[in-house]
C-alpha cells in the first residue's frame, strides 16, 4: 500500500526520483516493477514500519530477486529516527578503499550460494575502530585500507571477500566443514593481529574481532550476514 502522501513514483525538488511503501498489508505485487524501474534510475525505495513486519519481508524478497535480473542488489542505504528505512540498488562493484568486492557484490555472491548447505561466513573487523577513527581523524582510512587488503592478500584468490561497512571485511568459505571454516579464520586473525603499519596507523591498531558463523538447515542466505553480525556485537 503507498502511503498517502507519497502514492507511486515521486520527483523531490532533489530530482531524485524515490518510490514509497507504507505498513498495510495489502502490498500490492504492481509495487515491484515500479519500485525496481525507480531503484534502476538511482532512485531510492523508502518504506515505512522499520522494515521488520512480515508484509514488508515479502516484498523486499520479490524486489530483491526482481533486481538481481537486472543486475543490482537491492540495500539498506540509511534511515530516520523515525521508522522509515531507505534502499538504493546498484550494480556489484569493488571497494574503492580496500580493493575487495563490496556490499552489493557481497549481496550476489550471497544469492550464488542460495543452494549451498555447507557456507559459512568468517567476519573482521577491527579492534575499537571508534577509538583508532577518533585518534587518526583522517588517516583512519589508510587503517581501513590496510586492514581490507591485507585480508584479501591472506584469503587468497580462491575465496571471495568483501568489503561490507566501515571497517567489516567478510569471506564465504562454502563447502567446507565447520571446523575447518573456524580454523582458517582464527589462522587468519592471527596473521591480521600481527599487521606490520607505520606510525600513526600502529599505535592505533589493536587487532581484529572475527566471527564465524554457518548456515542452518534452509536458513535465507540473507539472515545468515545479519546472524554473523548480531552474533559479533554479543561477543564484542
């Protein structure tokens, strides 16, 4: 259902064309040509309800999937103190800071394991980033940087990893077994607490979180990220 203020396609005085969705349940599925036609264009899709209602889910699903035949991921690109949530969809690409594929390319890499049973997700980020941001200012970048190549170089060129936020480095490792998954991240962080940097980057680096998680029987590929990440922040 569109919300009444904003029905169907609209044109901000930004010229940035934006689609909106409300809470009822009655989507409708004319929504999704619509809502990816304007994502295509740049455009942002806003839906209203923190995007955690069933209605909502649905849709997304059927936006997501209409998307990646056109070659885009569909994400979450910020939101309000008030429950409106907006995407935007681009085309897979690289990080420009890291070198390693980013988000949306993480997203399709996702949905190629949509049938995968064995995948596991190992998930970097560094050690009290806030802290190293605020004592850099802008040199935090150059941590970043190196902390995502130096991920890629130690995952080697047979394993997919991406750049997801900030300062989170992801890698699928699929079809192998639990164990073997946690293995090869601790052996990874080991090398990654260890980073050789310059000054000021090394007075500011403490090393790196990981996470390990693997996909549950019929778990969404999409949940099994978000799994990793709610699974970091209880730990961290």
């Amino acid at each position: 259902m569109l919300l009444a203020d904003t029905q169907g396609v609209s044109e901000p005085k930004s010229k940035t064309p934006s689609y909106s969705t409300g809470r009822d349940d009655s989507l409708d599925e004319a929504d999704v040509p619509a809502i990816v036609d304007v994502l295509a264009r740049g455009g942002h899709w806003s839906h209203w309800g923190w995007g955690i209602e069933e209605s909502h889910r649905k849709l997304m699903a059927r936006v997501r999937a209409a998307a990646r035949e056109r070659g885009l991921a569909v994400l979450g690109a910020g939101w309000t103190d008030t429950p409106l949530v907006w995407y935007e969809a681009k085309a897979p690409g690289v990080d420009s800071l890291t070198g390693l594929a980013d988000r949306f390319a993480l997203d399709f890499a996702l949905h190629r394991h949509e049938h995968t049973a064995r995948l596991h997700l190992a998930v970097f980020d560094i050690v009290h980033m806030g802290d190293a941001a605020r004592a850099l200012g802008a040199d935090a970048k150059r941590l970043v940087a190196a902390a995502g190549a130096a991920v890629g170089d130690l995952a080697g060129k047979d394993v997919f990893a991406a750049s997801a936020v900030a300062d989170e480095f992801v890698l699928l490792l699929p079809d192998i077994t639990a164990a073997q998954a946690t293995e090869r991240a601790v052996m990874l962080a080991a090398e990654l607490d260890q980073l050789p940097l310059p000054e000021p980057l090394a007075a500011c680096y403490q090393g790196v979180h990981r996470t390990v998680v693997s996909r549950q029987a019929a778990e969404p590929v999409d949940a099994l990220l978000s799994r990793a990440r709610d699974k970091g922040s209880r730990q961290w």
